[in-house]
C-alpha cells in the first residue's frame, strides 16, 4: 500500500487597525503551499502599513483541503460523513503565526498533532 500525503490548503486572517479610526478589520485568504501563504502574508501585512493601518494579527492554518477542518465532508443524501482524506481530523493541521511585536518578518509554524504515518506534509525544497 503507497502513503499518499493529505492535501492541504492554507486559510489566513489577517487583522488590522486602522490608525485613524481605530476601527479593526479583518481579511481572509487561502493559498495552496506555506511558502504561498507566507509571502501572501507578508504582502498583505506590507499593503495594510503602507496604507495607514497596523497589523493586529495575522495568523493561518494549514487544514485539510477536502473539509477545510472540519472532519467532515457533505455525503451525497444531505448528510454529512466523515472525510476520507484526513480521516476524520477536527482543526488544523499546522499553524503559522508572525511575530508582529518584534516586527520581523519570522513566521512560526506549529506542526498540531501527530501525524506520522498518516500525514506527510510536504517539506520545503
Ligand atoms: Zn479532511
């Protein structure tokens, strides 16, 4: 039997303040691959401090790209059954958050559960 590893997808919130009304919002994303998703980050954070805001938070999951972390995927009678790709797993997978008091560009990941045997994840070339 050959392992495959789960696909997976990245989801990201960015949250910032804008410096003037002091009002917080938020946007959301996805990308394909960590790498896609830091530098999506990264230019997101860039575009908000250009534009007068300061960045929050920011932070994204890496979930299961069948059920987006639910577990759980729609069956074909309306109900809901559980996801064959990742068996099941509730959450995220990983997750990356940047560390905005420092105000470096270093995102952390934090690799959730164990998924050895089971989950794969691709590693940076
Ligand atoms: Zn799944």
């Amino acid at each position: 039997m050959t392992q495959t590893a789960i696909h997976t997808k990245w989801k990201f919130v960015i949250e910032f303040e804008d410096d003037e009304t002091q009002e917080i919002s938020g946007t959301i994303g996805q990308a394909d691959t960590r790498e896609e998703c830091e530098g999506l980050l990264e230019y997101d954070m860039e575009y908000h401090r250009s534009h007068g805001r300061t960045v929050v938070n920011a932070e994204a999951a890496e979930v299961c790209a069948k059920c987006e972390g639910e577990g759980k995927i729609a069956s074909g009678d309306g109900g809901r059954v559980v996801c064959d790709a990742c068996g099941g797993r509730l959450g995220p997978i990983s997750n990356l958050t940047s560390s905005l008091r420092s105000n470096e560009k270093e995102f952390l990941l934090i690799r959730l559960g164990d998924f050895s045997g089971r989950f794969s994840p691709r590693q940076a070339a």
